[in-house]
C-alpha cells in the first residue's frame, strides 16, 4: 500500500522557485515538454501538475496517456518527447539498444498480486499441475512468476503457463479459463469486484521479500530524453522535483488521489480507491534506488538476458 513518509517540501519548492526566475524563458520563447505515461499511479503526479497549474507558465506541455510503451520508446528515440514512465526493464533494454535516455526515479515498487480461480493458494506449491495467465512470454511478470517458482524449488514446467495479453487476460482468468493468474493493479481490484470467484493469494512483493528481504521491486520509473537533458538541465530539475511533491501529495491524498485518475483513466474512483491501497507509489534515495534497481536487473539478467538487451546497464544510465 501507499508509504505514509513524506517531507516537508517549502524549502525545495522555494527552490524551484528561484531556478524558475532564473531559468524559465519568457513566453515567447515556451519550451516544449512533452510527456508520456499510462494510466497507472505513476502518471498522477502529472496531472496533479496540470490540476493544480504547477506548470511553469513558459512552458508549452503536453501529456499523453497512453500504455504503448513500444511507442513512447520510438517517440523518445526521435526526440519527439521529453519524459517517459515505463518499467524498468524496458527502459533498461532501451538504453542497452542506444536509446538515449536516463531513469530519474523509480516510483512504483508494489503492484503484482495473483489471483486463483475458487481456491486459495497459501503458496507456490499449490499451484503444481494448475494453469496459470501471465501477459507476455519473456516479460517481467513471466520473469516473477518463473524465478518465484525456481526460488521456492519448483520447476516452472510443472506449471502450465498460458500466456495472454492484458486486460484480455483478465477476462480469460474471470471466464474460469485458467486456474490462476498475476495481475497488476488496478486489474487486481477490476477482477476482484466482477469475479466472485476470484481469491487473491499472493502478494508477490512479499514473495519476492521471502528471498531479498525487502518487498520493493522496481517496476515502473520516470525517464528522461538524454538530448532534451542535456539541452534543458533546469527543466529536469524543476519537473523531476515537482514530479517528487505530486508523489507526496497522492501519498497524503489518496482519496483525492484516486478521484484526479478516475477522471482521467476512464475507471471507477472507488475501484481506483480500493486498488491504490495495494500499491507502493514512493521514490527513495537515488543511491538506495540504483541499488534495488540494480539487484533487480542483475536477477532478469541471469535468467532472462534478453529481457534487458543481454547486458547490464551501466553508470550512464543514471541521470
């Protein structure tokens, strides 16, 4: 769920202040900041921006709700965009394929969760000769699902794996198709609401904690066009720091929260409501972000190489 700890921002936002009087071009000479994201929590504290016009005046912005994260590579690659949120992974096999862009943050670290079909599994045991839906063969849910079965000395084959694309794969798994299936919300909370067969089992954060000790994986983060950052450094500062006080406000604002997306994602506030409970949107130190982040890659990487281009992301990565 939602980490309770924020900060007290008035010096930082003063901050940004001064590097706005200082830095922002008048009217005439507007920035173009286009942005990118899909509609899950990460993509709020955008438009907590626009809703509460933190938007600094000079700038010409433009934010695109789309979960086509194949184009927002290809729009970012051609420099027709600025900001970019999408899962790590895919950014880090981006990056290793020469995309030019750099991970600011990672921002969502609780968001999987998997459900079964009329019956409760208390572990990963319970699922030997059951079918379960994961959205993509060689993506980051096939890569838990396959390393949490490894790590709990069960071979993935004893599993039949069905692989469908999402939200299909939600209605599939609600059709009684499969025995169980990983869904990230707020799909979890959808499928629970419709389904009266649905139980959740699993929390896969907590799976993954049974091994590395800690419950935050990092799933989705917030990226930056290498050209437009090295063309505007004060527009990083400034929207990575604005970006940083809307994660604070949905933290301390959940309810508001989920009623900005709903008006936004074309989704029920109170589904959203209830899905915001199971979902971690918070953004820790850099050296502690690089260091999940890194752990988690280096475990893609051993079992799924291909996943991040077949190498480790380096130093430049980093913003």
């Amino acid at each position: 769920m939602f980490c309770k700890k924020t900060k007290k921002l008035t010096v930082f936002s003063l901050i940004l202040l001064i590097l706005a009087a200082v830095f922002i071009p008048s009217a005439a000479q507007a920035v173009e900041v286009n942005v990118q994201a899909p509609t899950v929590p990460a993509a709020i504290p955008f438009l907590w921006m626009q809703d509460e016009g933190k938007i600094p005046s000079a700038v010409d912005f433009n934010l695109t709700l789309s979960s086509d994260h194949q184009r927002g590579m290809s729009l970012i690659s051609q420099n027709e965009i600025g900001f970019l949120i999408t899962g790590s992974n895919v950014a880090a096999n981006a990056y290793n394929r020469g995309i030019d862009l750099k991970m600011l943050n990672i921002n969502t670290w609780a968001i999987d969760y998997l459900l079964t079909n009329n019956f409760k599994a208390d572990n990963w045991d319970d699922l030997k000769g059951k079918s379960l839906a994961l959205p993509l063969q060689g993506g980051p849910l096939d890569f838990l699902a396959r390393y949490l079965l490894a790590e709990n000395n069960i071979n993935p084959e004893e599993v039949n794996l069905v692989y469908r694309a999402l939200p299909g794969a939600a209605q599939y798994f609600m059709a009684g198709n499969v025995d169980a299936i990983i869904l990230p919300e707020p799909l979890v909370t959808v499928t629970l609401a419709k389904s009266d067969q649905a139980v959740l089992s699993l929390d896969i954060q907590k799976e993954w904690a049974e091994i590395h000790g800690d419950e935050r994986i990092p799933f989705v983060g917030l990226f930056v066009n290498g050209k437009f950052a090295e063309d505007n450094p004060q527009f990083v500062e400034i929207f990575n720091g604005l970006y940083k006080q809307g994660v604070s406000w949905v933290n301390e604002n959940p309810a508001e929260a989920a009623d900005l997306a709903a008006a936004n994602f074309d989704m029920p506030a109170p589904i959203l409501k209830k899905s915001m409970q199971r979902v971690n949107l918070n953004i820790y130190s850099d050296q502690e972000s690089k260091e999940i982040t890194e752990l988690y890659l280096s475990e893609i990487l051993e079992m799924y190489p291909e996943m991040l281009g077949g190498s480790m992301i380096d130093e430049e990565f980093y913003y």
